[in-house]
C-alpha cells in the first residue's frame, strides 16, 4: 500500500504491526472520503487503525486453521455485495497461506482450497456485472498474493516460488477482444501502490518507487494515458530529488526534463488540430518516453533504497571489534588467580601512535562528509560527538596494541624459560581448533552465510576421519609410533623381577610403568566391541551421508529434488508411513534403556500417540488403511502426547531435585537429566514433520555410537567431548531442512494442539522446533558430562576383563598391608621393591590385580590408608 520497499526491521514488525505512519492508498482514500471495509487478517486493522468504516480480523498465525479462517471473511460476503454503501472492499484470504505452512504446496488440500476461493471469485465477480449493468459504471476487481511458497510451503527467502506471485485485474473498463491471448507480463509488486491511486483519483504516495502498470490505462484517450504517466514521473522525479542530491547527474532525471518539453509540444498540437497522424506519432513518442524515464527512476529509486550507510556501519563494526579483542586478550589476567581485569587506556593515550591515529581519522572524516555524494548518520552528527568517536576508536586500538605487545612479551619469556610440562596438543585439538576458528571467519562473507550448512557437513565429516584415525592408531600403533602389542601377564612380570637384580631400569619396566599409569583405552577391548569400535566412525559417516540427501537447504541448491520431497508428496504416504514407524521404534529402543518404568511406558504411549496425530492430520496412514479422506486437525492425539511429554518431564525433575537433597546419590541424578531429555525427544518427535523422524532417530543412534565407542574408549575431556556436541547440533540444525533464511521457519510446529491462537506457547513450540537438532545435542552434553562425573575412575587391567574401584573400604587395605609387610620381610640381599615384585611372579596374573590396587592406593591423596603405607612401598 505504500509502493515502498521493505528493511530487514519489517519482519519483526510483522510480529506486532503498529500503526503505519508512511503516506499509503489506504489513508489517501480515507482523507478523499472514500467508504472502506475489510475482512480478513487483522494485520491490516493494526496498520490502518480507524480507516475502515467496517470491518472484521481474523490471527493470522494459527496456521493451524485454514478453514474458518475463511469462512469468517466469506459469511460477509453475500450481505456486503447487496448494499452500495462502500467504495472500497479488501478481502485477505489466510487458508491457502496455512495450508502451505502446515503441509506444503504439494497437499491435497491445496485444490479443495483453489476451489473454494474460485466460487468466491465467481461470486463477486458476478455480483459486480449486475451493479455495473444498473449504474454504467466500470468496477475493479484485483486479484493478488502477497508472496508466493517455496517447496516446503515457506516464503521469506529469494527463490523464484517465493517472489513471484499472479496480479490479476479485471475490469469492463478494460477492451479485451474473444481469443485475445496475451501473454504474463512481469511487474514489481511496488508498481501496485502507484496503479490503485491513478485508478482511485487519488495522489500517489510519497515514498511509492514503483511505476503505473501501463496496461491498465492503455485502453483510454492518448491525452489520459500522457495525463497519468506525467503524474507518476512527477511523483518519482520529486523522491529523486529528496533522495539523491546531484539528482540533475541521474538518466532518469533527465529523461523527464525531455518528456516534460515533448509533452508540452504536444499539448500545443493537440490544442491546435485534434486528428491528425503527426499528433498521434508525437503523442506516442512522448508515451515511450515516459515509460522508459519511469522504468530508469524507479530503479535508481530502487538501488537508493537498497544502500547502506557503510561509513557509519564500518565506524559501528571497528568499536565492536576492538572491545571483542581487548576481552579476548584479558581472558587469561581475568580466570588467574587473582581474577583481575586491567585494561590500561592512560599510557595508549600518550603514545604516539594514538596522535598518527586520530590525525588520520580525523581526515578521512572530513574527506567523506564533504564528498558531494555522501549522506550518512555519522556526518550529520556534531563536530564535538564525531570527534568523540574517533578518540574512542583511537584510544581502543592503541590499547589492543598495547595488549598485544604484552602477550608476545610473556610468549618470548616463556619460549626462553618454559615451564615443565607434559601436556601438548593433538591432532584431534588442533582440528577442533582451526575448524572453529575458520567458521567464525566463515560468516564475513555472504555466500558462507547462505550455504552455512556446508561448512558444518564438511567439518563433521572431517571430524569423523579423524576420529576413525585416532581410533586406528591406538588400536594399531603404539604412542611411540611402532606396533601396539597386548603382552601376556606373565611376561610383564618376568620384565619387573629381572630389573632389581641387575640394579637398572629397563624399557620392560618402564613400559609397564606407564601401562599402569596410562593404560592403552582400547587394549581392553576384544571380540564384537573392537570391531564396533573400528567401524564406529564409519556409521556415522554413512548417517550424515543418508541425512543430507535428505533435506535440501541453502540459496543454490535448495530447489533440487531431495528425498524429503518424494517421501512427501501424496503417491508415497505409504512409504513415509513405513519409515516413520521404523524411526519411532528406534527412538524407542534408543531412549528407554536409562528410563525409569513409569517414563517407558509414558514413552510408548507418547510415539503412539505422535503416530495417531499424524495419521489424524493426513500425514500417515494406518496400515488397514488404503487413503485417509477424514482429516482433522489432530488436537485430541496432539494432547495426549503432551500429557506424556509432561509426566516424563516432571518425573525427571522430581528425580533431580530429589539427587539435590542426597548429594551423594549419583544414581538418581543421572537418571533424572536422562529423563528429562527423554521428554525432550518426544516433544521433538511430536513437532518436527514426518519425513524429519528419520533426523531424529538417527541423532540417537550417532548419540549412543560416539558414547560407547569413541568418547568413553578413547577417553576424550570435557573440552574435546563438549565441542563436538556443538559441531553436531548445528549439523543436525541443516540436517532438519533449516537454513539462515526464516523462509524455512516451520510455524505450524507453534500450533501443535492447539485450537487458537496463544502467543507464548506458539513461540516457544516454534523455537524449539526450529532449533531441536542444537538442542537435544546440548541436553545430550549435560547427560553426558553427569554420567561420566558420576562414574567411578577405572583402572584398566592387563586381563582386559577386570576393573577395580579406586575407593577400598579399610578391611581390604588392612589386607594388603599385611600382604606387603610380609613379603617385604621375606626379601633378602635386595631392596624391598625387588623382594616385593619377585614374591609376586607366582601370583601372576592375580598379582597385577594386587598391584593395580596398590598403586591406586598411592595414587590417591584422599584414601585415609595412604599414610599408613611404608615409605618403602610409595618409593617402589
């Protein structure tokens, strides 16, 4: 209604709309004392607030209702047709759009609802024909959508389903020969605003940048078309000039200044002799030059709108990114131990790189706001403020420097002195690492924003190989480089009884030393688990392999045929209806097995449930089942799931609060955060669409692979573990469908259940929707981290079978004790290391148990017994 075009700040203001303040048709009718009515979305009544003289809204985000969403504005109908009290009649239809966000353009609802819109067309239509017949006067009737649908029944984004949608006019007023074909003609949904207020008698808005669709006047007198299309040139021509200030340097500008002399020469002739063919030849040239001096300023209007106050927009990003890196760089002063924070700004200020600095700033200052062709925020403020600035981002950058040469100062001194270490960094680290690092880089580029989702699929297939390498390497190769051999018992013991009697410490000895201290994570491992193992990296390669084929997302690329696409379309209801029962039976399996009775029985009837909601909505079908003709809107199943959604969560929660109180129950903890996120995965199950099951169900299944067989074996830390839980939420976040344009936001996940519009509740089931894959891997993490802070230090034995708790209870360490003093008795012409390890040859493999405990009983600072040991002992 404005013929403007829209900012990025438009989409939140879709969310609430206040009261639009730019000139539009609508308020231009109002003040020309033209009678509106409106039915339909309320949006409208929030723009347009005491515009019409009657009118009745509807919410236009339950996208679960598509049906009387359009009864409300059709029951109108007849009763408004029949009076003559109105001059203008809007009517926004909702059902088609919900359709479209609910089940896509490919659902079978979408012909009953083009049927059903069909017969109200015909009805207005014809009611208009019998008006004209009484009053001779031509009417309009407009056809139109406000934006078109993606494959997945989205808009938002730039893909040509999106942005082109039908205009329809029709008229009597309009002369269309029978058999008169005319082919579609493309046009800016701008140039709608400027058509309407020609047509309306009224002035165009002031903001409009569109241009009158010719066409529409095409049939009048060559005085009315010259008329109208001088007034748009006018209208455009005057925005120029508001907009642009060397404005005269602009083709369009000047192409009017050349239709305006070839308009007056015109109206001369015209005045002088009315019929002539040089008057008709002259009047056509004009025409022609009017319309090409309005396609000219309608696009430069159009780019002008488009540009970005980059001067300000830069000085903004250069402040932001010089506190980010002054935070960074005292992160390590501020975790020490004396938790400080000092960033000096008095010394930079002095130096004279701060003077060179706001010298130069100041200049370019005042090179781009003397420039004839700039307009920006920053210029227009006072000298004093901009000068304000620039001291600001002078003084920041001197102190990162200032910073910056403090940490190279203390990287010298420590490469001098460095202290003792043991730690170094992995393949594995320096890859988590760079792959974090180069993503952040990623998004300072545009197409790296759109096709995001390749970035993740990339590193977590890379993660994978190098996961599948590490995994090789310690079942194949030592840490040393040469072959892992898992050596028997006894020859262990045969290395330690010879190195007493020769008084050295050989490489038996020695290896067996760190063996005890750092055993291999995958020694212990033989048969099925190995393999398991081994093949682990692969399984999850060949899941994220089969999930990107499912879903096609980005800009370039999204308009391919995926797998998604087929499952959905309605030939092959059976076949989703196969795969989403096996992904419900996996979830299932998948979830159940730390699940407390009550919440696997919750959890069986909440997938059941989930199985009838979609069946219900017309998703699925039962398997006696050939066609699902009765379809509704699911509310009852929908309902049932949530009480079984929240049952499970509320068991969590007793679950964990109860652990809160018996601290040391380590048990009931776990089991409450796994309960929890149990109930999480069933919400998931119940919002993410059919064809997305598959998602979900595999998530699990990488979930439960990387646990048994990677992190656990390999023994990751908390670091390692918690950045791949990040870099597989955000791949499952593209892996569902999403991408970073909000044409792919699935709203009617919001309106699961419901039957009206509830603000709160929508937004918070539309987010966690959107965000599932982030989020499930997130409480994933928590589970995780709990589980393994929960279980006891294993030690890992040469048996390969055998672990031992670290904590002893007293009577087991008396025990042993006793067991050391008498075989320390027993050693004669040795020390007491050598007699010790001699007496244990015979114990073999039994021995090594004995010993593993023994040095877990040194190895621990908080075992009362420790003291009580000789300091022979802790010396061996």
């Amino acid at each position: 209604m404005t013929g403007s075009l829209p900012g990025f700040i438009d989409v939140v203001r879709n969310l609430n709309s206040p009261t639009l303040l730019e000139d539009n048709v609508i308020t231009r009718a109002k003040a020309a004392g033209k009678r509106i009515l409106f039915y339909g979305d309320e949006t409208w009544v929030k723009l347009f607030p005491k515009h019409f003289l009657e009118y009745d809204g509807t919410t236009s985000f339950f996208v679960s209702d598509y049906t009387e969403v359009d009864h409300n504005v059709t029951r109108h109908l007849d009763k408004v047709l029949k009076r003559r009290d109105w001059d203008v009649l809007i009517l926004h239809y909702l059902g088609l759009d919900h359709i479209g966000h609910v089940s896509g353009p490919s659902s079978p609802l979408i012909g009953r609802k083009l049927s059903e819109m069909d017969s109200v067309l015909m009805k207005i239509h014809t009611s208009l024909l019998s008006e004209e017949r009484e009053t001779l006067l031509p009417n309009l009737l407009v056809l139109c959508g406000d934006h078109g649908m993606s494959e997945a029944g989205g808009h938002g984004a730039s893909s040509v389903e999106e942005v082109n949608t039908a205009l329809i006019l029709i008229s009597s007023a309009f002369e269309r020969k029978p058999g008169d074909a005319r082919h579609p003609k493309y046009i800016q949904q701008t140039d709608l605003a400027a058509t309407l207020s020609i047509g309306l008698g009224l002035p165009i808005p002031r903001g409009s940048v569109g241009s009158l669709i010719f066409p529409v006047v095409e049939g009048k007198p060559m005085r009315e078309q010259l008329r109208f299309l001088h007034l748009n040139t006018v209208q455009l021509s005057k925005l120029l000039q508001e907009n642009v200030p060397s404005y005269r340097k602009e083709p369009g500008f000047e192409q009017f200044k050349v239709s305006e002399r070839l308009h007056g020469n015109w109206i001369r002739l015209y005045l002088e002799e009315n019929n002539s063919e040089v008057l008709f030849n002259l009047g056509s040239k004009v025409r022609r030059q009017y319309l090409g001096a309005l396609r000219t300023l309608s696009l430069s209007l159009s780019r002008q709108a488009a540009q970005y106050d980059v001067y300000s927009m830069a000085a903004g990003t250069v402040l932001v990114l010089e506190v980010v890196a002054l935070l960074l760089l005292c992160v390590p002063q501020a975790l020490s131990g004396k938790a400080e924070l000092d960033v000096p700004l008095l010394s930079p200020v002095s130096s004279l790189l701060f003077y060179l600095l706001l010298l130069a700033l100041a200049a370019l200052h005042v090179v781009v706001c003397t420039s004839s062709d700039s307009s920006c925020y920053l210029c227009s403020l006072p000298w004093l403020a901009a000068g304000g600035v620039m001291v600001l981002i002078s003084t920041l950058l001197c102190a990162v420097v200032s910073a910056l040469t403090g940490v190279f100062a203390a990287g010298r001194r420590l490469s001098k002195n460095p202290p003792p270490s043991n730690s170094r960094w992995s393949e594995l680290d320096l890859l988590i690492l760079s792959g974090t690092v180069g993503h952040v880089l990623s998004l300072g580029a545009s197409s790296f924003i759109e096709e995001e989702h390749q970035t993740w699929y990339f590193l977590v297939n890379t993660l994978c190989l190098a996961l599948c390498h590490e995994i090789y390497r310690n079942c194949f190769v030592g840490d040393d480089c040469a072959p892992q051999r898992c050596p028997h018992a006894g020859e262990e013991f045969d290395g330690v009884a010879a190195a007493p009697q020769g008084r050295s410490t050989g490489p038996d000895v020695w290896e067996l030393d760190r063996a005890s201290k750092h055993p291999s994570p995958l020694e212990a491992l033989r048969g099925p688990e190995r393999w398991m193992v081994l093949a682990s990296p692969w399984v999850i390669l060949s899941c994220c392999r089969l999930l990107r084929s499912l879903n096609q997302t980005g800009v370039q690329w999204a308009h391919r045929p995926d797998l998604g696409h087929w499952l959905t379309s309605s030939d092959h209801k059976a076949e989703l209806s196969v795969l989403a029962t096996v992904s419900l039976i996996m979830i299932f399996v998948l979830v159940q097995k730390r699940c407390s009775l009550a919440s696997k029985v919750a959890m069986a009837f909440g997938l059941l449930g989930i199985y009838c909601y979609r069946v219900a909505i017309g998703n699925l079908l039962f398997p006696w089942q050939q066609n699902n003709k009765d379809i509704s809107k699911g509310i009852t199943e929908a309902r049932f799931v949530y009480v079984f959604v929240l049952g499970i969560l509320f068991t969590g929660t007793k679950d964990l609060l109860k652990s809160q109180i018996a601290a040391d129950d380590f048990t009931v903890k776990t089991v409450g955060l796994w309960e929890i996120y149990s109930g999480s995965v069933l919400l998931a199950a119940l919002l993410l669409r059919p064809h997305n099951l598959p998602v979900l169900a595999l998530s699990l299944v990488i979930q439960t692979v990387m646990t048994h067989f990677v992190w656990r074996p390999l023994r990751h830390d908390a670091a390692e573990v918690t950045v791949m839980h990040y870099w597989f939420g955000q791949a499952f976040f593209y892996f569902q469908g999403n991408s970073n344009s909000i044409a792919t936001v699935d709203i009617s996940a919001g309106f699961v259940g419901l039957d009206a519009y509830v603000e709160i509740p929508a937004v918070l089931l539309t987010a966690f929707a959107t965000y599932t894959g982030p989020v499930l891997w997130a409480g994933h993490l928590v589970n995780f981290l709990a589980s393994e802070a929960s279980r006891p230090a294993p030690e890992t034995q040469a048996s390969g079978t055998l672990y031992l708790r670290t904590k002893l209870t007293s009577t087991s360490m008396d025990g042993v004790k006793a067991s050391i003093g008498f075989w320390s008795k027993k050693a004669r012409g040795g020390s007491h290391c050598g007699g010790w390890a001699s007496a244990l040859r015979p114990l073999a493999p039994g021995g090594l148990h004995l010993l593993s405990a023994l040095q877990t009983a040194t190895a621990d600072p908080w075992l009362p017994q420790r003291e009580a040991l000789s300091p022979q002992l802790q010396a061996c």
